[in-house]
C-alpha cells in the first residue's frame, strides 16, 4: 500500500460513532486510545467481560473490540451473551492466542472478525471500517 492510501485509510471521520473496547491490559488500552483518537469516535472502556455485559446494556454501540483473555468473564462469553441483546452489534476479536483453530473458536462464539495482537494500526482502521463506513 503506498504511502497516500496508507494515509487515506487511516483518516476516517466516525465522529458519529461509539466503539467499546473492552481490555485489561493498559498498554494495549494505550494504543487503541491513540489509535482511535484521530478518528473521533466516541471510545468507552470495559476491563472484564461482566463488566462489558453490564454497561453495554446501558449504552449505545456501533462496535465492540474484544479482548478474549480477560478476568471475571472471558471474551467468548461475554461476546455470546452481547450478540443474545443485540445480534447485530459487530464483535471483533483482538487476542495474542493465534494458536490453530483460534479464529473458528472466535467466530462461533458470535465474532464477526479477529485481530491478532501485536495489532497493526493499518490493519485495525481497515477492519473497524468494513463495519463503521456501511
């Protein structure tokens, strides 16, 4: 990709837009922060995946970012128990556990994608737009 799409694709404007990132790791919080910043979307954080469940009934979302490992409820869980509020909410799996079959288990617990960490900034921004710019 060259330099003048790399730099298109990573100017979007969701300003209109709420991602819930749910990790507990805080250099990955870290970058999604700085990631996202320049995007203007509306980011809210959940450490655990209760606690994503919890808030997630009370707020309004245009896309979750996942982390599976995480204390309390794990990520598959949590995301089975979003998609019984809102089926159509789009999940996308963010893991360091790129092992085998990971990417099948991810998608029957109701992922609709999956990044695999260390996570490219090119790489998040084209994945978050196939579900943000429809």
């Amino acid at each position: 990709m060259s330099d003048s799409n790399l730099s298109d694709a990573l100017n979007q404007d969701w300003g209109d837009k709420v991602i819930w990132v749910v990790e507990d790791v805080d250099t990955n919080k870290i970058f999604f922060d700085a990631a996202l910043r320049r995007t203007s979307a509306k980011i809210l954080w959940a450490k655990d995946g209760q606690q994503a469940i919890d808030l997630f009934k009370d707020n309004e979302v245009d896309l979750v970012l996942m982390d599976l490992q995480l204390p309390v409820m794990d990520g598959y869980t949590a995301t089975r128990e979003i998609k019984k509020i809102n089926p159509n909410i789009p999940v996308i799996a963010q893991t360091a556990h790129v092992m085998s079959g990971e990417r099948e288990k991810c998608m029957e617990a109701g992922c609709d994608d999956y990044l695999a960490k260390p996570i490219r900034l090119q790489i998040l921004i084209e994945t978050l737009s196939k579900f943000l710019n429809g």
